[in-house]
C-alpha cells in the first residue's frame, strides 16, 4: 500500500484511496505502457457470438437509442454500418471478458488494492469512429483503460441526472462538458460513482476504438436488505428464533365487524414479532459476515462452470503438490476470519490451512505443499470436481 504505482499515477494505493476513490476523478497517462488491448476487434466479436456471453450493440441513428442483446452471428454484424457518424454510429461491449481470457483475470489482478468484494467484471467495448453510448452515469467506481485507438472523454459536473425517457441505456437528456481528454493506448481514466460523462471513439485512420472498463461492484442498500432477509429466512429455525407456542387468545371479546383486524391482534403479533430480536441479529457481525460471504461470492444466474474429469481422491493430492491450484476465472472466493465462500459454498478451517486458502483467494492461485488436513484435502477434492478450481499446469 506503500510503493508507489504507474497505474495510479505515480500514487500509492493508500493515497489513491484517500484522495480519489469515491470522490474525484483520475486521469493517468501510461498507466500500463504499451498496452495494446488482450484481443482483436475479431475476436471480441468471436466472444460475443458465444451463447455463455453477455453482449449488446448499442446504436444510434436519426437521433434514437437502441440495443440488441447476444448471442449474436455473422449476419448482426454484416448489418451495422461500415462508414459511422455522430448521427449514425454503433458499439460492441461484452461483459466478464476475463471469465474466459487468461490474460483479463491477469489484468484484474493489478486492481487487487480494491477488496474482491467490490470486484464486478471486465467489460471490454469496440466502436468505429463517432461511436459510444451516449452522456450517461454509473452507480459504481470504473477504471477505463485505452487499448488500441483512441476515445475522447467528457465529463461533467452536473447535477441534473434527467434520463432520455425510452432509451434502453441510461442516456442523460442534457450534458454540460466541464473537462475532456483524449485517451491513448495505456492511458486510463479513473471516475467515481454518479459523474456524468460520455466517451467517443476517435479512429486514427488504423484503429477503431477498444475500451477495457474495469468495474466495482456496489449494491443497492434495497438489495441488500431484501437478500439479507431471504438469507435469514433460510438461516433460521424455530429454535433459533425462540418463539414457541401458537397464536392465542384467550381475551378475546366481541367484535362489531367480524372482518375487522383488531388493535388487540396486531398488538399481540407485534409483540410476538419483537422476539426474533432483529437488532440483535443486524448486530451479529458473524452472521452479517456470512451473508456477506454467501451473497458477495454467488455467481450470477448465466454463470455455469464446467466440471473437470474426474480423478482419484489419491491423484488430486499427488497433483496438486506438483502443480498448484486455481481459481475458475468465473469463481468468487471470499473470507471472513477462518470461513472461507467459494461460489457461495462455505467452509471453515485453522491455521497453516487457513493461510493455505487466504492465498487461494488473494492470488487466485496457491501451491499446496505438503498438506496435511484431509478435511481440506476433501474440500478442495469437492470444489475440483464442480470445476469451481482447477489444476494450475499440466
């Protein structure tokens, strides 16, 4: 946190975070130099046309926005204008690119001064010149690296978030430019969450324009009330909530209206409700720290892992000394203390096995010396098999 960064500019993690991150912007010339991109303009659009790809074509033309969503073909690309203007222009983006490029779960790995948590994706983005998705914000932290071409960034400090009412992104009505740069190849921009800007492809005559977008994560607070109450629904027993018996009246008198629900009942379930101790459990940071790890390392509804061929119990523990472990680039591993998530699965161990897992998680890889804990061993043999990891090298 100490050792100053070219990706940051010359600033040390610690200063980038106290200085910038949710708070103001950050150009950074070569803050990878040389960077060229991690793949062709082919083959993002070879990636798009895959059915586990989240991909759209965002278009503009006579003035209105559209969108289309992939799996595309050949044909949805013949279709979209050679020649591109202000007026009439398009963009390719698709979505966790580094769930299927070795060298996108690399590049993400730079960003490991910002916890995994908040760790979205890697969404790269191709445009011929003119192209973008118009003035627009983000309710996230972004990091938008330059790969081959150039982009003009505008941003501004409006306040005014009106949105173009129909549009299938979130384009803002109005947009007050207050600065812009033009971005390069290893050139990045750094900008917090809700400032509005808007970037251009600007083809050098050679290159079309390819942006790699490195995003955080940051749930609604509404999200993450509903999904901890579903996840206490599930956490929770009879034993646990501590309520017993029925409900009862025996007081009961006379009522006017038979429909009617009385004060008497509403008081009598309020009351009852007040046992679960809700603000006990909100000030559980265990189990909070649980939800969190459950929630957070859950792979998204399209995620599907593939399983690897089966070995013997005995040949994973011979391999995995020689080889070493890793990550799926679609798995999320998290820890609380010595509880480890994995994809939304959990387990709990102690020392040199914790240290073992803490490195899994950080580095997304580790090298299993001489490990003793089979109750480990079990576990990484269960998460092999649901291609949650894998192997490192053959």
């Amino acid at each position: 946190m100490n050792t100053p960064k070219a990706l940051l500019n010359h600033l040390t993690p610690a200063q980038f975070l106290a200085e910038y991150w949710e708070k103001k912007p950050l150009l950074i010339k070569q803050a990878i130099p040389n960077f060229k991109g991690l793949l062709t303009p082919d083959e993002l659009a070879g990636l798009a046309c895959e059915a586990d790809v989240q991909a759209r074509i965002v278009t503009f033309k006579k003035g209105k926005w559209s969108a289309k969503h992939g799996p595309f073909d050949e044909d949805d690309f013949a279709k979209l204008p050679e020649k591109t203007t202000p007026e009439n222009n398009w963009t390719l983006l698709v979505q966790s690119v580094n769930h299927f490029l070795p060298e996108a779960a690399a590049l993400l790995q730079q960003f490991d001064f910002i916890p995994h948590a908040r760790l979205d994706d890697l969404m790269v983005s191709y445009a011929p010149n003119g192209g973008g998705v118009g003035p627009h914000f983000d309710s996230y932290d972004v990091f938008l690296l330059q790969g081959q071409g150039k982009r003009l960034w505008r941003i501004s400090e409006q306040t005014d978030l009106t949105l173009v009412e129909g549009a299938p992104l979130r384009i803002l009505k109005q947009f007050d430019t207050a600065q812009e740069w033009l971005l390069e190849a290893g050139d990045m921009l750094y900008l917090p969450p809700h400032l509005a800007h808007w970037g251009i492809a600007v083809s050098d005559g050679a290159q079309d324009c390819m942006t790699y977008s490195i995003g955080f994560r940051a749930p609604k607070n509404q999200e993450l009330a509903t999904e901890f109450l579903g996840f206490l629904q599930d956490k929770l027993n009879q034993d646990a909530l501590q309520i017993a018996g029925i409900y009862q009246d025996p007081d009961l008198t006379l009522q006017t209206h038979a429909a009617e629900i009385s004060k008497e009942m509403i008081s009598k379930v309020s009351a009852n409700l007040e046992k679960l101790q809700w603000q006990k459990m909100l000030n559980d940071g265990a189990l909070v720290g649980e939800f969190l790890g459950t929630y957070l390392s859950e792979p998204k509804s399209h995620v599907v892992f593939e399983k690897n061929k089966k070995i013997s119990l005995a040949q994973f523990a011979e391999k995995i000394q020689l080889q070493g472990l890793a990550l799926d680039f679609k798995s999320q591993m998290l820890f609380v203390n010595a509880t480890f998530y994995l994809n939304g699965e959990s387990f709990t161990c102690a020392n040199a096995s914790a240290n073992l897992l803490k490195t899994l998680a950080d580095k997304r890889e580790c090298m299993p010396n001489n490990l003793q804990d089979d109750r480990l061993l079990m576990q990484l043999y269960a998460w092999y098999l649901a291609g949650f990891i894998h192997l490192k090298s053959a």
